[in-house]
C-alpha cells in the first residue's frame, strides 16, 4: 500500500511506535519523500492505487527507499553545513546522498534514462 506509513518509518529508525515526541518531524521528511518520488516518478508506478491501471504499483524496493531517504533526510537536519562532530576525534564530513538510497529510489546516478 502506498505510500509508507510513518510507523513504518519509525520501525525503520528504530523508534518505539508509542513514542510521538518527533512524529511531526519524522511525518514531514516522510512527506517530502513521498513527494520527491511521485514527482520524479510520476507516469511510471500507480501511486495512486487505482484499479485496472497499467502502471506497476511501487515495489518494495521504492518502498524502502522512500523510508532511508526520509530517515536520512531527518538525520541531515542536525549537520545543515555537512559536518558533524564526534568528539574527541573532532568533526566529520557528512554526505549529502547515499548510493544505496538513491539506487532503491532510481534517483541521482540511477534515475531511468529520458528521452526527449
């Protein structure tokens, strides 16, 4: 079923299902998730669910996609400039995409090729 449920994201992150303090939050990077890929997507999967429909539902590897970009997007809020520190080993780059999400989400690098 589409699209993914914020639970689903929180079991995804780890989080207690009955702690709420940071669904608002976690719901708005799921949302904007959500929204990145039907945008990019839009015309290749039904994500509206609609019978009869000769577009493929979202599969599950979109589906977890969806769930690591909107984890890592919320992850991202903490370091705006790219850099986190830790400590006594100072500060660390963090990077801005991931390969592993972007090839789940056929984004970036893995996007389809589109013809004009």
């Amino acid at each position: 079923m589409w699209p993914p449920s914020l639970d689903e994201l929180k079991t995804d992150l780890k989080i207690a299902l009955d702690d709420t303090r940071d669904d608002e939050r976690l719901n708005q990077s799921l949302d904007a998730s959500v929204a990145l890929i039907e945008r990019v997507h839009h015309g290749r999967y039904n994500f509206a669910q609609e019978s009869g429909s000769d577009l493929p539902d979202p599969d599950s590897d979109l589906r977890l996609g969806v769930l690591r970009l909107a984890g890592r997007w919320d992850v991202r809020r903490k370091s705006p400039d790219g850099m986190i520190s830790m400590g006594e080993l100072g500060a660390g780059r963090v990077s801005s995409f991931d390969l592993d999400i972007d090839r789940l989400c056929r984004i970036g690098r893995f996007a389809p090729s589109v013809f004009a």
